[in-house]
C-alpha cells in the first residue's frame, strides 16, 4: 500500500489518476464498499445501492481463486479488467491507499480511471509540461485584458530577472520600439491579439521585430502566432502567442532578395558609371552606412588593366561614394579625383592579394592610420567602429575595390555579410568589365551594324524565335544581310529575312533603309506580295538616286532579296512571297524537312514581274527557317550540300532554338564565312481554340447590345474581369460603326493571347474610320477617340471583301 504521505494529498505527473474523470471506491476490512462516488456509477454502471455493502467482487472478476482483496497488497499503479454492469468487461487502471484506521476499521481508497482515457490525459499533462519546460517555442500567455500572465521556460528565457515583474504588462511596455514586419496587418501587436480575442481568428506567421530585454543591443526577427484560449462554454480566457526567433533566417532571405535583385539591377546597361553606382545603391543602406567604389586608371581609360595589382594603390579613382546621409559626412575625397591609400592598408592588402580584408571591429590605432591623418580623424569623429574591403575582380583581373564601413548601425560586419559583399561585388566587376570592354570594342562599323540589326525579339509574338547573324571577313567590310519578326495586328506576326547585294558601309545603309520600310509598310497590314512590290519600288528610287548622284558609276549596291511571311495563330496558317530569296524549311516533327513551295519572284530593283504568294498550312510542334543564301554556300559553295545540311541541322525540331541554332552555325558556317549569314529560327505558337471566340452579328442595331453581352459573358469566363467594362466599351463602338457606316454582314472576334485582348470587327466595306476630336455641338465623332483612349493601339486590316477594325488590351492574367 501506499503511505498517506504520497496518497490523495500528492498532486503530480506520478499520480495522474488525480485526473481524467477518476472514480473513487471506498472498502471496509472486509472487502465491502462502503462509498461509491458518481463516477463510479458512470464508469461501472452500478448505482451506489447496487454495490453498497456488497463485496466489491460483484464488479471484480475472480482471477485464479482470488477475489478482489487479494489484489489490493501489491501498492502500486496497475491495470484490470473490470465487470461494467452491461456485461462487458471494462479495462480500468487502479490505485490504492490505505487510510487512517476509523471506528469500523481500516479503510481502503481505490481511484479507478478508463485505461485507454487516462493514456490520453497522461499524453496531454507530458505534453502541457513539455511545452511549459522543454520546447524551443516560446509560448507567452495574455488575459483577456491583453497583459501577461504566463510564459513558459522559453519565453523566459528572453526575460532577464524575475518573471513576476513582467507580469501584468502588455507587449508594448516588454518590447518598446518593435515593429511588425507584415503589412497585412495592425502596426500593433497589441491590436492584432485584440483582433483575435474578438474574432477568434488565429493569425500564423507573423514576422515582427524589435530587441529583446535579455538581448537589447542586437535586432531580433521572431515568426509570431496568436489564436484565442476559450473554456468549455466558449467564453474567452485570453490569448495565447507562440514566438520562434528567425532572426538567422530572415537575414539569409534578405541576403538572398538582395542577390536576386542585385542580378537584375547591376549591369542594367553597359556603361560604366551607372553600372557602379547601381552596386552603391545596393549596398547603402541595406548592408553598409558608406560605400565607396574606386577604379584603377586604366579601367577607367578602357585599357586591359595589369594582372598584378600590387603597388596600384595610388592609381585608384574615386568613381562613386554613396552613405546614409546626404552630406557624405564619410567620404575623403570627391568622384572622378585620385585616391591615395598607404601602404599596409586594407585596399592596398586588396589589390596586392586578390583576397577581401575584414575589420569586424576598427582599431582606430591600426599602424596604416598613422600615416593617414585624416581618414584617421574622419574614423574617430564618426565613431566609424567596422571596416570591410572587397576587391572587384573578373576573369581573374582585379579592376579595383570596394569598401564599407558602419557607424550608424552597431552591429559589427560578420562573416555573412563579407560572403554577400564579395558575391554582389563579383557580379558587379563582371559588369563592369563588360562595359570596358563595350566602349573599347564598339566605337567602330561594329556599333554600326548592331544598330541596324535588331537587338531583341519581341517575346511576346505568335511565335517563339532564335536568330543568328555572322558577319563576313573585317576585309569585306560590313554587310547588308537582315532579319526581323514584327508582331501585327489580331496576334499575327511577320516573319522577314533580307539580303542586300554587296558590302560596305552602303549595303549596311541601304539595309537599314530596307529594314525601316518593311516595318512601316508590315504596319499598314499589306499581304505579302504587295509588300515585296512596295519594297521593289523602293530598291528602284534608291538605286536611280545613287545612279544620279554618282554618274560615272557607284560600287556598292545594285539590288536585294527578301522572303516575307505572315503566320496567323489563329487559323495556324502562314502567307509567304518571296523576291529572288530562298524558300523557307518547315522542319516536322515526324517526317523529313520541307522547302515550301513559295512562287518564285524577281529579286528586289529588277522590276516588271508581280510577285505571288502561297498559303500553307503550319502543323503543330514544326518550326520554321529563314535564311540568306549565304548559309547554303558558306562551307563549299554547293547550294544542294548546303540544302542536306540544312535538312540535318533542322532535324528534331522539339530541341531548344538556341540548340537548333547552334547545331545550323556549327553544320554550316566555318570559322571565316566569304559572306554574311542570317538565319532565323521561329516556333509557332497556335492559339488553342478556347482562347478565340467568334460571332456573327445581324446587321442591325439591337446588335451592338449582343455583342456587349457576348463580349461580357466570354470576359468572365476567361476571368478577365478586370477587361470587362473597356472591352464592352470598344465592342460597342466598333460594331455601331459598322452598322452604320458598313455594309454587312458583320463578324465579332476576341482574341486571348499570351499577354494581349484583342477585339475584331469585320465588315464588307472598304471605308476605314478615322480618329478625329469632336466640337461640343457635335453628336458623333467621339467613338474612335474613347478606342484610342482605352486600347493600348488599334488599327485596321483591308481583306478581300472588307475590312478589320481591332483594338488591343493589356492582358492581366498573362
């Protein structure tokens, strides 16, 4: 038996059947119950006058010849099996006390608990005490009046001294000056716990920051959550918050949003200054209080700068300094003059080693200091107390440092934030390199010619393209071979491939002049064929000026070539001509390479011959080549090897573009080509048929309010709601123009492409509408003037029995 010392009175983990709905049994020396307590009754099913006086073997089975009493001298907790009053057996623990004897004799206390109850109160109380003494979270409780009144040993941890003082407090008065990180959210935790208190609402995640009382001199993040303690009957307790310190983690997620950005910011552009003052930017203030970024001379001159950087110390040119304040109280020297670092000291250790130099902690009294009076004035009167240097090296150069101080932020630079420096500081002299080098390199035709060519493809077009373009010999001069794909109207695109007859400085004009015309005329929406003849004319009027101007005769051009398609992802179809060009290769998935059978026009200034165009059809996951003839006759200057060998680049089209086009160059091209080369590379991109809806409309009025409706309706269903009111808006009054300016019938198409709404109306007449203002006293002329307003552009298309009007919208689900 138990002594009376660890009975009832001892309420502890090792008396748990103190809890979980314990029933209490009371037996005289005989064995008979004498109490018989309510949860007795719930627990066994027998009333109190059942059992009372009875041998409590009415409800304990006979085990091997003994009854109950035979059990009760073990004096420890144990687990039987009882007789519930239905029949059943019931598994219960048990524990047993022996009593003070009374008047009728000794007394046994039994405490009975459901077995399977009591191992889930037992792992509820190991885990109240858990989480009050062993777990890492932080778990701080507020009453309902918001103020502390319990924290469990981690919490504690954060509050020096004892605990009683802090309680009664409200979070405010324990962590002054703290602020929450989320913006979804009160500024006040205070009215994010009242908030929960109210609503019940729990809040998870909530990043907040501030300085512990325990730790007031370093800046802490904590992820906090807050959820509502209630009792049984619903009725608020209070508000429990669970806080975990993710300072370490909120660092490294800013360290790593300043890399991502860093990667798109640094080295925006090619030029040199503001290349260095974009690393300034990022690293003032996020990392550092002053940041300065000096350059060697000959970096700065756009010379190669020598491999050995030491000794350089005095060639350093303060380039750009940037600081927490305005007046750059720490900066020594202005930009552009020449900074004189001593001997011995962090940028000279920098330059000599290629290796960064760490001064966590800035001894004013460094023996470098002593020869610099006045950085070592500067140091003192700011209180500057941390120092970092980091070289800016690319292709194993050093082009110069960077260097970092802090005094306004008085956390000290640790081992973290030199690995972030040096990681931003590499991006950054690669940048800067290339920069260099651009101003060197590109001064000459070079720059010329990359400014006749187009620079980028539009990424948004019907189709997905990879280009390449390898200019001839530096003997042959620049050259007049071009390319372009030109998004048009309705989702359409253009695809062009030209060859200007010649070299030099004329053919590179007289292609940029041929280049500017096919995108003016492709604006206007002509077919093909009546492109070419337009450009035909052009080669004509050029060649007649040159013929003028220069009597005797003039080297250089006497005419071009050129193949012009339009793809449409609509129907997935493409219109092509061609004037004295190749055929376009449709390369297919699962057959060999096709050279599209395209009329065959004069070349471009001959003159006398239309030009004619076909019509194909583009099947899914094909793509398509355009070059200039320079490709098929690069290697040996046979066209039909050059045609096998296109056929073999072009093979598997479901590889990269850029692998495709690799694969040409390297099958096709030597290292030296005799003429320039431009290929390119494009993979249609069909629109699904969910993404166009069309509708034919009576040729009536009560039409434009269907079209609105349609319009509305497939808006929605695209879920492009945002779209709605101007894309109603312009539906209207292109098909009220119709209606009444137009002759039917009369088509309505939108069109959902990757990042464009375009709405269409077709008609049958040839009459184009005109953007003009309208006076106050007229009625009309306002329609096209609110399109022009809404739409990003619109325009119109001539077909052969009609026309296109279309307006354009921003896509917000791209």
């Amino acid at each position: 038996m138990k002594t009376p010392s660890s009975g009832p009175g001892a309420h502890s983990l090792g008396d748990p059947l103190r809890g979980a709905g314990t029933a209490t049994v009371m037996l005289d020396h005989r064995g008979l119950v004498t109490g018989w307590s309510p949860a007795a009754e719930r627990l066994l099913g027998y009333r109190a006058q059942e059992v009372l006086g009875r041998s409590v073997d009415t409800v304990w089975p006979q085990v091997a010849g003994r009854g109950a009493e035979g059990w009760f001298t073990q004096g420890c907790t144990r687990h039987v099996t009882l007789r519930h009053r239905a029949g059943h057996p019931l598994r219960v623990a048990l524990d047993c006390y022996r009593l003070p004897d009374a008047i009728s004799g000794p007394v046994t206390l039994l405490l009975l608990a459901d077995a399977e109850r009591l191992a889930k109160w037992q792992l509820q109380q190991a885990m109240l005490h858990g989480v009050a003494t062993q777990s890492p979270v932080a778990v701080t409780v507020y009453g309902v009046d918001l103020r502390v009144a319990w924290a469990n040993h981690a919490a504690r941890q954060e509050l020096p001294g004892p605990f009683a003082q802090y309680v009664g407090l409200r979070e405010g008065e324990l962590y002054p000056g703290s602020q929450v990180l989320s913006e979804q959210y009160p500024s006040s935790v205070t009215q994010i716990m009242s908030r929960v208190l109210d609503t019940g609402q729990a809040v998870v995640g909530l990043r907040y920051r501030g300085r512990s009382p325990a730790d007031p001199g370093r800046e802490h993040v904590w992820s906090l959550s807050y959820y509502r303690l209630q009792n049984a009957e619903g009725r608020p307790l209070g508000v429990c918050e669970e806080s975990v310190d993710v300072t370490d983690l909120h660092q490294a997620q800013r360290r790593l949003a300043l890399l991502n950005e860093a990667s798109a910011v640094i080295g925006s552009t090619l030029d040199l200054d503001r290349t260095v003052q974009e690393l300034a930017d990022i690293l003032v203030p996020r990392v550092a209080d002053f940041a300065a970024v000096d350059l060697l001379g000959d970096v700065l001159a756009g010379r190669e700068p020598d491999v050995q950087g030491a000794g350089r110390a005095g060639d350093l040119g303060r380039v750009v300094h940037r600081s927490v304040r305005e007046d750059l109280p720490e900066a020594v020297v202005a930009p552009g003059d020449k900074v004189g670092y001593p001997e011995g000291s962090p940028q000279w250790q920098c330059l000599s080693t290629g290796a960064p130099v760490l001064n966590a902690v800035l001894d004013p009294a460094s023996p470098w200091l002593l020869y610099d009076p006045v950085r070592r004035a500067r140091l003192h009167k700011l209180g500057i107390h941390s120092h970092m240097v980091v070289p800016l090296r690319a292709r194993g150069v050093t082009m110069g440092v960077a260097t970092l101080m802090r005094w306004h932020d008085p956390i000290a630079f640790a081992a973290e934030d030199l690995l972030l420096v040096e990681e931003l500081a590499g991006r950054a002299a690669v940048c800067i390199d290339n920069a260099r080098r651009f101003h060197r390199e590109h001064k000459s035709a070079l720059t010329l010619q990359r400014n006749l060519l187009p620079h980028k493809l539009p990424t948004d077009a019907a189709v997905e393209a990879s280009y390449r373009y390898l200019p001839t010999d530096t003997e042959a001069g620049v050259g007049g071979d071009w390319f372009d794909v030109l998004p048009l109207a309705c989702g359409r695109v253009g695809l062009v491939v030209g060859d200007v007859i010649g070299h030099g400085i004329r053919a590179a004009a007289t292609m940029g002049r041929l280049r500017t015309a096919v995108h003016t005329l492709a604006d206007l929406d002509l077919a093909p064929e009546e492109l070419l003849s337009h450009l035909d004319d052009l080669v004509n009027r050029l060649a007649q000026e040159a013929e003028e101007a220069h009597p005797s005769g003039v080297e250089g051009v006497v005419g071009a070539t050129c193949l012009y398609g339009v793809y449409d992802p609509v129907v997935h179809r493409a219109t092509f001509a061609r004037a004295g060009h190749p055929p376009p290769a449709l390369a297919h998935l699962h057959k060999a390479v096709e050279y599209l059978d395209i009329p065959a026009g004069p070349p471009l200034g001959v003159g006398g011959l239309p030009f004619e165009s076909a019509e194909v059809d583009i099947p899914q996951d094909s793509i398509l080549a355009l070059y200039t003839d320079g490709l098929l006759t690069a290697s040996d200057g046979d066209t039909d090897t050059g045609l096998e060998r296109l056929s073999f680049a072009l093979a598997h089209p479901d590889r990269p573009l850029e692998e495709i086009c690799d694969t040409m160059e390297h099958t096709l091209l030597p290292d030296r080509p005799r003429d320039d080369v431009a290929f390119l590379v494009a993979r249609p991109r069909p629109l699904p048929a969910e993404n166009v809806a069309t509708w034919d409309l009576a040729f009536q009025t009560a039409s434009v309010r269907t079209a609105r409706t349609l319009t509305g309706d497939r808006l929605a269903q695209w879920q492009l709601d945002e779209l709605i009111f101007s894309a109603e808006l312009i539906v209207s009054e292109l098909v009220t123009n119709a209606i009444r300016h137009a002759h039917g019938p009369v088509q309505l198409r939108l069109i959902r492409t990757e990042n464009r709404l375009i709405c269409a109306v077709s008609d049958h007449s040839s009459t184009s509408p005109h953007l003009r203002r309208a006076t106050a006293c007229e009625e009309g002329g306002r329609g096209m003037f609110l399109v022009a307003q809404f739409a990003l552009r619109w325009g119109t298309r001539y077909t052969h029995d009609g026309k296109i009007i279309w307006a354009e919208l921003p896509n917000p689900r791209p």
